[in-house]
C-alpha cells in the first residue's frame, strides 16, 4: 500500500464520518505520519505549532477510531490502514457489497466503481448511517472554520446531550467568543447519534408557527422517504420528538428578544416562544435543543441543577496557549507582548483576529508605542460591540456607564453610591447585563471587561 492509496482511504473514511474530505493540516499530519515523522517534525515543515498539529491529530485519530471500531493512534495508522486494505480487497467479490467510488485499494487502478464490502462496518450499522444522512438539514449551518483547543467545552456539551440526555441546552458567551464554531464542532461530533439533527438560523426571526412548520415538515417528509409506500400522518411536533431522537440547533437566538428592554424580554408576536421552550424541558421526551447566543430566554437560568433536564454553558476567553494560535495565524505569535495582548482582549477570537489584522496593517510595533491601559478598537470591533450596545434598555445603559468610570471593580454600596436609580433597578440592570456577557462578577464586586470599558469610555466622550 502506498501513501496516496492510505489518503484517498483515510479521506472517505472521515468523509463518512463528518461529511467532510481531509483539510490541508490533516493531510500533512497523515503524509507525516506515514513516513514515521513526529508532530514537531511535522509543525516545523509548516510552520505551525507542535500544540496545533499534535491538537488536529488527535482528533483524526478519534474520527477514524470511531469510524473503524477500533483504537487509531499515530503510532499504529500505518498498520490499520494496511489491514483495511487486505481487508477490503479480500471481500471484493462477496454478495450484498456496497457500492464505493473507485479508489486505488489492491494495487492496481481501478477505472469503474467497485463494489466492496466495508468489512469495518456491518451491514446493519452501515445502512443505519445512512438512514441517518437522509435526516441531516445542515444547510444552514456555518462551515467549520479554524478550531482552537475548546476540548473541556466540547466535552462537557457532549456529556449533558448524549449521557444526561438533557432537552434544553444555552450556549452563551459575548460576541465572537466562538459559539457557533464550537456548536459546529459538536455537531460534526455527534450527529451520527441522532435520527433527526437540523441547525436553524433565527436571523429572520420566524414566528413559532413557521419555526414549528418547518420542523414538521422536516420530520414528516423524511418518514415519507423511508417507507415512501406507507401513509404517513402529519404529528404534532412533540410527537416527533418523542417519537425519535432529534437534535435541533437553534443560532442567534438573541434575534427573538426586544431591543432597548431587559435581557431576555421576547418581541412582540413572539411570546408564545416561551411556553413552546418550557414544553421542550418539562415534557418527557428523547430530543435535544440546543440554543444559541449572546442572549438567551429568561427561562433558561445559569443556575447548574442536576435534577432538571436544562442547562448553560458561558464561554469564557481562549487560554494562552491556544489564543497564541490566532496570534500565529497572522504572523505574531512572536511579538514581545503576545501574551499582554491576549490578556488585554481576553482569548476573544473575534476580538484577537480583528486586532492581529490591524496591527499586521500597522506594523507589528505598533502596540509597544501604545501605554499599557489603552487598546486597539478596530472598526470592526466596534461595530461588533455596538450590535449588543444597541440591544441595552436605558437602566442598563446607565450602569454600564457608570462601571466605565471606575477605575477599580465596584460593589453595590458604591454603585448606589454613584448612580442615581433604585436599588430594584440597578440589581435588574446588573442581572441583565450579567446575561449579556458584557459585566464580570468577582464576588460581590462588578467590573467591565477592558475592551468593553475602552469602547464605553469612547462612546461617553463622544456624546
């Protein structure tokens, strides 16, 4: 077997896995490993880091380990790849074979499709994966772009949707902190266990009667393509979910909400979406929501219970290590205060690309002539942090104002001190503003984060 027939190989099989053929970084890890290089090796030949590279490869060798059946590591690839080839060239001629693309698997070119039996998989289970694809609406779903180290994160969504099989999940966190990248990653992950997945966009902030059509319609036409002789009745959503295990990813949740209100306060004509979300939890069922952004239903609390079927996640910032990444990604992983820079834009992916593209513009030694308490607010930055802005209702608009003033993180004593609202209200503003994102808590101490208090403090002198 030679190292172009192990690729093509390699690919269909994480094809099969993720709908998705080998990136770039995954081909150089396979290529390296076949020729017995190791990952600082293989970091070097590209200039990347040895934590990234070692970081992708494992994940390949989980996504080949889960699509083989057995443990694939970089030590024994070479052998595994080897054994499916004799495998699949000895069952070439069997009866009840599937039917692949041509690839180069016995040694010889083969012009026509062939049919193989995938010994690896059974029957059973490979025909399963393929009812499964047929149920697949990822069409809206971003494309998976760069992933840096959320493993924890990943890990832990894992666990409460297929172990705790929670039904109500909130992934939260301040603009461009990754959200949906890591809820495609997840995606990609663990869609093979569901019957139904579909992701839905709420950027045109459907009713709950056309988000529940939609559903159903998904639902019931692929009944129909599984047994297209057998009249299928239309159910109620709720049947389907308990009827079969769903996923349903819900983006940009935050466009149901009312700008200028509370966080969390639904849009007129769109109420109703709070008791369909209290269905979802209370309801017994098998299905699983997941919701997405920076603000999300009042209902969905961050209070951790495991005696309810709903949870939060709120991601925080990139650690250094893998924040180093984007900085490398643009040519900076080098500059004296990488790792001030990361701090002072606190691992925000969004955040660090957009400055790491300014200062590429600039010149790198842009940010040694800038003194330590004043940051970078590139256009686009700020046109990503006036969206949520814009979303404040007043009461919220003073007290962050106010927190933008202190120079020191403030307790409520002071707060009340200073302002000139009802303690009611400024302990509304507080919450609020907690479940945008936008306030930290140590304590009982509030704080801004120091890209938000530079961009407020803009915006007061401005006005």
């Amino acid at each position: 077997m030679n190292l172009k027939e192990a690729l093509k190989l390699a690919d269909d099989l994480v094809f099969a896995r993720t709908g998705k053929h080998l990136n770039d970084l995954q081909e150089t890890i396979l290529r390296g490993t076949w020729q017995d290089e190791d990952y600082k090796e293989i970091a070097k030949a590209i200039n990347r880091s040895e934590h990234r590279v070692r970081e992708v490869g494992m994940e390949l060798w989980q996504i080949l380990s889960q699509e083989l059946g057995e443990k694939i590591s970089k030590s024994n690839f070479r052998s595994a790849m080897e054994r499916l080839q004799v495998s699949i060239c000895s069952n070439l001629v069997q009866e009840e074979s599937v039917q692949i693309n041509s690839v180069n698997i016995c040694g010889e070119n083969l012009d026509r499709p062939s049919t193989v039996n995938l010994s690896y998989l059974d029957k059973e289970t490979f025909n399963t994966k393929r009812a499964k694809i047929l149920h697949q609406d990822l069409s809206e779903m971003p494309e998976l772009g760069t992933f840096y180290d959320r493993i924890p994160e990943l890990d832990t969504l894992t666990t409460w949707i297929l172990q705790q099989r929670c039904r109500l999940i909130a992934l939260t966190g301040i603009s461009g902190i990754g959200k949906t990248t890591l809820a495609v990653q997840l995606v990609q992950k663990i869609k093979d266990e569901f019957e139904y997945v579909i992701w839905c966009s709420i950027d045109a902030s459907p009713t709950l009667t056309e988000f529940q059509d939609k559903l159903i319609q998904f639902f019931s036409q692929s009944e129909k393509q599984d047994s297209p002789t057998t009249t299928q009745k239309t159910l109620p959503l709720i049947k389907y979910l308990q009827k079969y295990r769903c996923l349903v990813v819900l983006d940009d949740i935050h466009n149901l909400f009312s700008s200028g209100e509370l966080a969390g306060k639904y849009k007129l004509g769109y109420e109703d979406y709070r008791s369909f979300f209290k269905q979802i939890e209370k309801l017994s069922h098998q299905s699983c929501f997941l919701l997405i952004g920076w603000e999300q239903p009042r209902e969905v609390t961050k209070v951790k219970s495991q005696n309810t079927p709903i949870r939060t996640l709120q991601l925080t910032g990139l650690d250094t290590e893998a924040a180093r990444e984007i900085l490398r990604d643009y040519g900076l992983a080098e500059i004296d205060n990488y790792s001030a820079l990361i701090h002072h834009y606190q691992g925000n992916p969004l955040w660090l690309k957009s400055v790491a593209t300014l200062i590429q513009e600039l010149g790198g030694g842009v940010t040694d002539l800038l003194p330590d308490d004043i940051l970078l607010l590139p256009e686009d930055l700020k046109d990503a942090l006036q969206q949520q802005c814009d979303r404040l209702s007043e009461i919220e608009k003073q007290v962050i104002s106010l927190l933008a003033k202190e120079s020191e993180p403030a307790n409520l004593a002071k707060l009340i001190e200073n302002g000139t609202m009802p303690a009611s209200d400024l302990l509304n503003a507080l919450h609020s503003l907690s479940r945008r994102c936008l306030i930290e808590q140590q304590g009982s101490f509030y704080n801004l984060p120091l890209v938000v208090k530079q961009y407020i403090q803009q915006f007061l002198r401005g006005s």
